[in-house]
C-alpha cells in the first residue's frame, strides 16, 4: 500500500462532487441469467486464480475483474477527478430529426468532452488511481487510435505514475497527434510491433511491413510490465473491470433520459463495437435493467465489416494477445493472429469482443451489425454537418446504425433511440479528408 504522504496525488481534495456524478459503478455480471465461463490459465488451462493476474495488476482490480457484486463504490479520489468532465452530456438530436424527418426522438450520450477526447478516462483514472494506491510506479498499456493511451497517459499525470504506451503502427503513423498528447502528458510512446520486446521482435521478424494490431501491442506491454516489478500492465478495453468502470456512462444516461422527460425505457441502443469498452459501458445498465424489470431495450452493437468479431467470429476460447501472454477468455473472435485492414476507426481493430459483452450476444441479450468505413464516415459527415460536433471514427459506427434504422422504412414515430458518440473526431481530421477526398 502506498504511503499517502508520498504521493499527495493520491489524496482526496475534500470538496463536494455533484450527486449527478454516480457514486458506484455497475457490473452487469451480477444479473446475467447464466454465469459468465472462467478465464484459463494460458499454462494449465484451468480456471484463472487470482495470483495468476498478480504479476499484471493490483488486487483491488483483480477482486473487481472477479467480483460477482452489483455495484461497486467509486472511491471519492476518482469520482474528484471525474468531475472535470462529468456528468457527460446526454443531448438530443433534434437536428438530425428534422433532417431524417423521423418522428422517432433521437439522443446521444457525448463522451468527446474529456480532457482526453474520449471515454476511455473513465477506466483509466480508475485503474491508474488503484495501482498508484497499492504502490504501483509504472504502468504499461497498448492503444490503437491513441485514445486510450493519451487516457491512461493523462491519468498517469494526475495521479503520480509513469506511462509507457505500445501504439498500433499504422494509428501511430496515422494519428502522430495521439502521439504527441500523450507524450505532453509525460508517457513514452512507441510504434508496435517495436523492437524492445521479444514478442515484437519475433513480429517484425515474421513480416518487417506489418501493420499492427491491438494485439501485438498487447503482447509488448504485457512482456514489458512481467519483467519489472514496480510495473503492471492497464488495459483499455476486454476485461469485466474495464466495463465495470465505463458503466458511468450507461448509469448517468438512464438518469439523464428520465430528467429529459423519458417515461419509459429506451426503445434502440447504439454503440460502436471493438473491444467492448463503450459498447458495454453505456449498454450495460440497458441490458441489467432489461434482465431487472422486464423492460425492452434493444441493443445494438456496431461493427467494422473489416474486423467483424461478432457477426463473423467464433465464440470460444481464444487469447487476448497475439504473443499468447494473457490469460484465455471466451469471448467472439476472429483468432488472436488476426490482423485487420489499418481502417481509421483504430480503437475499433481488435480481434475480439469483451468476454461480458460476448456472453450478452451468447444469450441473445443484444444484437449485432457489421458496417463499412465509407458508410459510417458517411454517417459521421452527416451528423457533423446536422449537430455541429464532429464524432471519432469508431463513433461514426454507432452512427451508421442508427441512421440506417431510422431510414429502414418503419414507423419509429414516438419511439426513443439513443446512440453512444464516445469520442470527438478532432484529431481524426486527416482521416475526414483523405476519406471525403476519396469520395
């Protein structure tokens, strides 16, 4: 445990924190109708014990990924710094309603007004705030698009660690601004596959021209935080925790639709879909409350057709990494070697689908819908130019769905539909252009 004295960072401010602001998160485990299948050891392949996940995280995280409990304080340190950004706004739509002429009453759940960009703070303050907690010095992580390595880098920043971040090449190349704020912040980032790990080594060995993918980038932070003991490894997407803390968003979102005047629940929820951080953080609550009370929200997670781990994947037992370093999950996926087209949306190019969220679409609990990039940069062109904020290329999935379903030629007159913009387009312009150029 560390000594608070010696990391003042860590110390609560003391002053009030809106009760807008949730005080626990939820964890849709507790109410599934069927258990959740175990992680395996990637050894023995039997059933993950908690000291098998020591060497990568603290225990207070390792009891969360773990826990069986509906919800989960927030302790006040992370609900303090949540409040620089938080309660996210849940705003409606009503110029893109005129524009479809839908009598449908259309809402988005805003996560792009983060110091990030993003809704990746959500978990990266938390899990940055429990390691520094139990003495934790160095935190290592992966990133795709770069969203949720300038997260973990800024929170890192704010509570008195040190960041080193593997970002997939072709976002690295893509996206240097990522890069660049992360680096303001204070973090290391490197290219992955790098040559300062075996597992990035033997990548670049096999195909020196790789692209990258979220797994390769896994496997270097992995390797690299096993190898120092004041180091762990934080993840941004995947496991139970990681929805766990990212259900602010779905929890803030049931409150905010009935103080808009929502009687009832939502009829169609939208997310984008990679690993399932956003997806599961605002779906969750929806989906517990369906399995609570009976109510009938439909969910709907949206894919890149290029990396279409639920609508083409398999559900079994796979590894989270390309390296085989993680633990095995059951989860939809497309094989942990699986390396997808370098789309804009790099957030989104993970070879599965968090386990939580796997299981949900096992049971039929929420559906599914592959889109591809000229059809969901279209949507987010769209949106931008009918409500003035630009979304990031993974939001631009959400989009698509719910552009397609309002124009599918039903009555959705009276109906509520709510679409999850988990980031801003901002520092994705040059994907913007290239895209419209290519128009």
């Amino acid at each position: 445990m560390a000594n608070l004295e010696d990391n003042p960072k860590l110390q609560a401010l003391g002053f009030p924190v809106s009760n807008k602001i949730p005080t626990h998160w939820y964890n849709l485990v507790a109410d599934f109708p069927e258990p959740m299948p175990p992680y395996l050891n990637p050894r023995t392949h039997e059933p993950v014990q908690p000291a098998d996940l020591e060497p990568l995280f603290p225990k207070s995280l390792i009891e969360m990924e773990m826990s069986q409990e509906r919800y989960i304080e927030i302790p006040q340190r992370v609900r303090e710094l949540y409040a620089s950004y938080r309660p996210a706004p849940l705003l409606r739509a009503r110029n893109l309603e005129r524009e479809l002429g839908t009598g449908a009453r259309v809402y988005f759940k805003y996560e792009g007004n983060s110091p990030a960009g993003s809704h990746k703070p959500n978990s990266a303050l938390a899990q940055a705030y429990f390691n520094a907690l139990e003495g934790t010095t160095r935190l290592t992580t992966e990133t795709g698009a770069g969203q949720w390595g300038a997260s973990l880098s800024m929170a890192c920043a704010l509570l008195g660690l040190t960041a080193e971040v593997w970002q997939v090449r072709a976002s690295y190349d893509a996206k240097p601004y990522r890069r660049m704020q992360m680096e303001v912040y204070g973090a290391q980032c490197h290219p992955s596959p790098s040559h300062l790990t075996k597992a990035g080594r033997a990548l670049l060995e096999r195909d020196p021209q790789t692209s990258g993918s979220l797994g390769m980038a896994i496997s270097e932070a992995v390797e690299s935080a096993v190898e120092d003991p004041h180091a762990h490894y934080a993840l941004g997407s995947v496991l139970n925790l990681v929805l766990i803390q990212q259900s602010v968003i779905g929890e803030e979102a049931l409150v905010q639709l009935r103080d808009a005047g929502e009687t009832g629940a939502p009829d169609v929820v939208f997310g984008c879909a990679g690993g399932g951080s956003n997806l599961g953080g605002l779906a969750a609550s929806f989906i517990g409350q369906n399995l609570r009370e009976g109510t009938r929200t439909r969910v709907v997670a949206c894919e890149p057709a290029s990396c279409p781990s639920m609508t083409r994947g398999e559900y079994r037992y796979d590894y989270g990494d390309t390296a085989g370093l993680t633990p095995m999950m059951k989860m939809y996926t497309l094989g942990h070697d699986f390396v997808p087209d370098p789309i804009h949306a790099g957030g989104l190019r993970y070879h599965g689908m968090a386990p939580m969220m796997s299981h949900a679409y096992h049971l039929g609990l929420i559906d599914a819908k592959a889109f591809a990039q000229e059809e969901t940069f279209a949507a987010g062109v769209e949106f931008a130019r009918a409500e003035g904020i630009i979304p990031a290329p993974e939001s631009t999935h959400a989009i698509a769905g719910a552009l397609e379903y309002l124009r599918d030629g039903g009555n959705h007159n009276g109906e509520v539909v709510l679409i999850g913009l988990s980031g801003n387009g901002v520092l994705d312009l040059p994907a913007y252009h290239q895209v419209l150029g290519a128009a």
